[in-house]
C-alpha cells in the first residue's frame, strides 16, 4: 500500500466514522453520550481534513465513501443501537426478575406494575432482534 492509497484509506474511514456518528445523532438522548459522540466526530473531522490536505498537497484528489459505504455506516450504526437497546431491555428484564423475587409485600397492584415491566422488557428485546 503506498502513501496515496493510505490516505484514501484513511480518508475514506473518517468520512465513514462521521456518518455513522451522524446517523446515531437523532437516536441518542443521553447528554454525555452526545458529547462523547460530538468529541469523536470533532476527531474524525480533524482526521479526514489532514488526510484531504495531505492528498491534496500529491496532487490527488480525496475520494469520498460510496454510497454502498455509507449505507453500510448509517446500518451499521442503528444495528448497533438496536444491541444496545436488546442488552438494556435484558439487563432490565434480569433486575425485574431480582426484584420481584425479592418482593416481600403483597400489594397486587405494585407486582402487577413491576410484572408488566418485566413483561415488557423480554417483549421489546424480543421485538428489536427481528430488526438485526
């Protein structure tokens, strides 16, 4: 691999990074994870640039992903969402079962709510792996 190859390489995973970042950007609530994400797509950005300025000072032009690569990203991305909403609801479902094993009271009502979030919870992890 020579140097121009390399940069295209390394130019063309940055974008890809950025897309896929870009793609979680709607899917993503949690503050710090959002900060988290900006702070690696600011890195990434930073990458492609020197990778595009370095091409460019060869006197070649930076390729940007095909599309099948960024639809491979924006995939790859809310697959990796979807496992980590499937490992949530497990996890979830795992403490609900603790919990209601733990369970000293008898109020119906109460274990019917934390039942039906257990419910739930297997439900919804169930559903997002029809999604993988």
């Amino acid at each position: 691999m020579n140097d121009i190859e390399l940069l295209q390489y390394v130019h063309e995973t940055a974008e890809m990074g950025i897309e896929g970042l870009n793609s979680l950007d709607g899917q993503v609530r949690d503050d710090s994870l959002r900060r988290v994400l900006s702070q690696q797509g600011a890195e990434y950005r930073q990458i492609a640039d020197q990778a595009e300025r370095l091409l460019r000072s060869l006197g070649e032009e930076p390729r940007d992903p095909g599309l099948l690569a960024k639809v491979s990203a924006e995939v790859m991305s809310t697959f990796k969402t979807l496992e980590m909403v499937i490992q949530g609801n497990t996890m979830g479902a795992t403490k609900s079962t603790r919990h209601l094993g733990d369970y000293a009271g008898g109020n119906r009502e109460i274990r019917n709510l934390a039942e039906r979030l257990l419910h739930t919870e297997e439900a919804n992890a169930a559903q997002m792996k029809q999604f993988l």
